[in-house]
C-alpha cells in the first residue's frame, strides 16, 4: 500500500446550483482537517457514518452539513477520508473547499482520488477505467457494460488469462534454471496445446474491441445519396426532431450535419450528408467532398434513394443498406434487400432498425447477452500478447530451445500485467488518470 503525505481534496460535484455539493478529502490529516472547520455534537464524526453539524470559518457558520468519514482501509482510497455534503451552489462549495485548503489539504488533480485508489490496492486499472465510463456512459447498455468492469469481470479475466500464462512459463524455466532436478517441461504438443488455449483465450477478449468501442463511442452512421431522395427527412425521423433543414431545392445541405440518437439501447452517430451528384457550384463541391469522407469512415451507410423515382443503384458496400424513401407514393418494384419507408408516414422504420442492427452486428448487444468488451488500450496491449503467443508457438513447433520460447511467454505476461496494471509505468498511468474529472 502506498503511502501519501499529502491529504488531498477537491469539490466531487458538477459546478452550478442543485440541491447539494460534495466536497471531498483523503490523506493521513483528514480527521484533524474536519476538526478545525468541522462542528457538531459528538467529538469527531464516526466512521461510516453521516453527522449533521456547522461548518465555521473562524466564529462564523459557513453551512450547514453532513460529514461522512471513513478510516484507512475501509475507503474507495484505502486512506482515511470524508465526504462534505453542503447545500448546492458554486460559492458555497468554493467556499468550503479554500477552507479545508487552508486547513493544510492541497487542492486534488484530475483522477487522484481513483490514482490513490489503484496504488492502494482498492482497485485495478481495468476498474478504474470503468469509473470514467460510468460517468460518460450515454446509453443504459454502456453503463451496464461499466458496471461490469467496475465489478471486475474484465479485470478478473485478464488475470485468469495471465496466471495461465504464467504456469506455463514458470514451469519452462524451472526445467532450464534445474535441470539437474529433472523437471519434465512438458513434451511439445502439451506446451503447444497450452499456448494455443491463451491464444484463443487472448483472440476471443480481442473480438470484444468492435464491441467496446460501439459501447463508448457510437456506431458511425453516414446517410447519403443523391439530392432529394430524404436524407434530411430521414435524420429528422430518427432524431425524433426537425434538425436538419428539409426542402425540394436541390441542394439544401451543403454541409454535414451530426447528430447523436440512441436507438434500442444502442447509439448512434448520425451523419447527414450533401446530396451525391456532379456540380460547378464550389460550396457544394466541398460538400460533396465531405460526404466522400464520411462514406469512408462509417460503421454503416445508409444509401437513401427516391423509391418513386430514383432508379435502383448497383452493388452496394458490405456496410451498406439500400433505403428507398417515399413508398408511400407509387413506385416500381424494389430488391429484396432494399428497406422501403416513408419519412412522411413513419412506415418501414421498425424493418429500418432490425437492419442497422444486424449489418453493425450489435443486434446481441441490444438483446442482453454478455457485455464484457475492451477498449482500444485493451486492445493493443492484448494484440502484443497475441504477437508474442504466437512467435512462443511457432518456436515450439520448430523445436527450437525452450529458452526461447520461455522470453515470448515472458513478454505476453508483461503485456497483459500493463492492462490490469501489475506492471506498468508512471507515464501509461499519468494518461489514464489525467482523462479523469477532479474530485474523482
């Protein structure tokens, strides 16, 4: 457990009016911090618990509070700590903050609370990232995907995978360090057989990152298609509101327009873009440009046509959905794979839905199944893991010496050690916890 010489504190509430602020202390002067600010009946606030008493600066009352105080170990720092709910309001909380500055604490950076929290053991780096999804989380899906790393389901995983690696390391290098011992290093095929099972242990966490980051960040929807065939209509219909401009004038959107909706638990990046066709007119040309580079960075397009119309375009993209607009009117025969709708009507969106889901692959999201999905450090972490898994592999299947394959398995453990954090270094954690709001 580390240990600080510093109590640090912070206020733990968005700035602004509300009903209450919280402003928040942990380090080893904590109890003698509350006693010089801090009045109430009993002596001290016992820990654990919430006692109502005055804050006083000097002679004068400041607020009326609840303190919560907890002791070392028993904290989300694992230091003694205490929680000051005042009554909400930006200089009231500033207020009581520059008092228990005063009092000797040093005003919080971003995320120290949760950096005492990792280095005191409380908590891993999986879960502590977990925090900050929590808080940004946008979606019920995403917080229930943080709430289960908060629980530790990915950090648990990690560590499960990495102690099976280490097993089978630790046993290579006893037979290399005592041979005189006659330790059996396992034959070929059964040390294959192992590293082949943290490889597709270490494939299958991968497989989570598409996952991971449609959770956190959005699925990216660009809707495009010629002039007129209801792009605006459709964002709009989407939406639920009228953001986009809608006119017959060709023409209209000249620029993108993004929007955020979430949609069966899932969200979605909007994308409106300029209507696809030849044009002198330098504004639209840029449009038109613009709409070229968000077709090539969508998770999904939707390629909106005038279904009464529009003739029916060729072969579509892998990620491309063919949505003839306007059914409501008479229109030729559409293909199979086409969703027909009307942006006038609100017909066809149900079918519109079913289909975004299953062409990005969330549709097992959106239906419950399990959440546990990586984010993009994760990723690269675990993508070196494989590496090195995979060289380990090939070196035992060319039977060449164990030592060599022993540094392979060495360097997949620091891999996956930097991911919960049993191994990293000062500037990885500076990056992690510098993402983090102060007073967290």
């Amino acid at each position: 457990m580390a240990a600080y010489e510093e109590t640090i504190a912070a206020v733990a509430t968005p700035p602004g009016e509300g009903a209450i602020a919280m402003v928040r202390l942990s380090g080893p002067d904590t109890k003698k911090i509350l006693a010089g600010i801090f009045k109430t009946q009993s002596p001290q606030p016992k820990p654990r618990t919430a006692s109502f008493g005055k804050i006083l600066d000097g002679e004068d009352m400041v607020d009326q509070v609840l303190v919560t105080r907890f002791e070392a170990p028993a904290s989300f720092t694992g230091e003694d700590m205490a929680e000051i709910c005042c009554h909400g309001g930006v200089l009231l909380a500033a207020k009581i903050l520059e008092l228990v500055l005063r009092h000797g604490a040093r005003a919080a950076e971003p995320g120290e609370f949760s950096q005492r929290a990792f280095f005191n053991g409380k908590i891993d780096l999986t879960r502590a990232e977990a925090i900050m999804d929590i808080i940004s989380a946008r979606t019920p899906l995403a917080l229930r995907a943080a709430a289960q790393q908060l629980e530790g389901c990915l950090g648990a995983e990690i560590l499960a995978l990495r102690n099976s690696a280490l097993e089978t390391v630790a046993h290579i290098e006893a037979f290399i360090d005592f041979p005189e011992e006659g330790i059996d290093p396992a034959s070929g095929r059964v040390l294959l057989e192992k590293i082949q099972t943290l490889l597709a242990r270490t494939s299958a966490l991968l497989a989570t990152a598409n996952e991971g980051r449609i959770l956190r960040e959005g699925v990216r929807v660009a809707i495009a298609g010629k002039p007129n065939a209801g792009k605006s209509s459709l964002l709009n219909r989407l939406l639920g509101m009228d953001r986009a401009i809608v006119s017959e004038i060709p023409g209209t959107t000249r620029d993108t327009i993004e929007e955020i909706a979430c949609l069966r638990g899932i969200l979605y990046r909007l994308t409106d873009t300029a209507g696809l066709r030849e044009t002198s007119d330098p504004v639209e040309r840029q449009g038109v440009a613009r709409t070229e580079r968000a077709l090539e960075s969508a998770d999904l397009v939707l390629h909106v046509i005038d279904a009464s119309t529009e003739e029916i375009p060729g072969a579509l993209r892998e990620n491309e959905i063919l949505v003839a607009n306007k059914s409501d009117l008479p229109c030729p025969s559409l293909p199979p794979s086409a969703i027909a709708i009307s942006c006038t009507t609100g017909s066809g969106f149900d079918q519109l839905l079913d289909a975004m889901s299953r062409v990005t692959g969330v549709h097992h999201l959106a239906s419950g199944q399990s959440l546990a999905a990586i984010n993009s450090r994760h990723q690269a972490l675990l993508e070196f893991a494989r590496a090195s898994l995979e060289s380990a592999a090939s070196l035992v299947q060319a039977n060449e010496p164990p030592e060599l394959a022993a540094i392979e398995l060495r360097a997949a453990l620091d891999f996956l050690g930097r991911i919960v954090g049993t191994t990293d270094t000062e500037d990885i954690l500076g990056e992690i916890f510098s993402r983090f709001c102060i007073g967290k």
